[in-house]
C-alpha cells in the first residue's frame, strides 16, 4: 500500500482531480495551504500579515492505492498538473505499513 501525496497550483486541481476520479480512485482528501520553496513562480507568491514571506497557494491532495497503481496514479498527476512553469509542485509516496477502516474494521487495502 502507498500514500501519495501531491503539492499543486490551486487552479490545477479540478483537472487533477477529474483525471484521478476518471481512474476509479475516489478517495482523496484535499488539503488547501501556502508554502515557499526553491522553485516558487514569480508571478505567483505573495506575503501577508500571516506570512511575511514569500510564499504561493497550494493544494496538497493525499491518495491512498495498492503499490501496482502508484506509479500509474503519479504519472496522471504529474501530466495533469503540470504547466510547465516554474512552482508547479511536487509528488512523492511513501509505504502504509498497515490501514484500517474506522467504520468497518477492515485492514490493509480493503480499509480503502
């Protein structure tokens, strides 16, 4: 089992989502948030009275799948979001050791 997560441009996320949807994952959840990194687009960063730095919107969207569709489900992100300017974020995964689902009971990949 992976976790992915996925830091987008804000307006990228409907066609992010719609892609991720189209393949059968519909579970995702979806974070809003600011960051600053090496790689911020000029045109998009900002400061404000919270953050007094520059910094850039974000969406960070988490995606639970078997360890067969992470590579898949990173590539639709990374073509999804992608515009090909400077800031367009960043994906990465890391192993679930174990999942259980709350209502159910059910472990692993059946908790998802």
């Amino acid at each position: 089992m992976k976790e992915i997560k996925a830091i987008i441009r804000p307006e990228m996320f409907d066609t992010v989502y719609r892609k991720i949807k189209a393949t059968g994952h519909n579970g995702v959840t979806v974070y809003h948030g600011e960051g600053t990194g090496r790689h911020g687009d000029p045109e998009k960063m900002n400061a404000s009275l919270d953050f007094p730095i520059l910094h850039s919107k974000v969406i960070k969207m988490i995606i639970l799948v078997s360890d067969e569709d992470e590579e898949n489900l990173m590539n639709i992100i990374q073509q999804a979001a992608c515009t090909n300017h400077v800031g367009d974020g960043i994906i990465y995964s890391t192993t679930i050791g174990n999942a259980m689902s709350i209502r159910t009971g059910a472990k692993g990949e059946a908790a998802f």
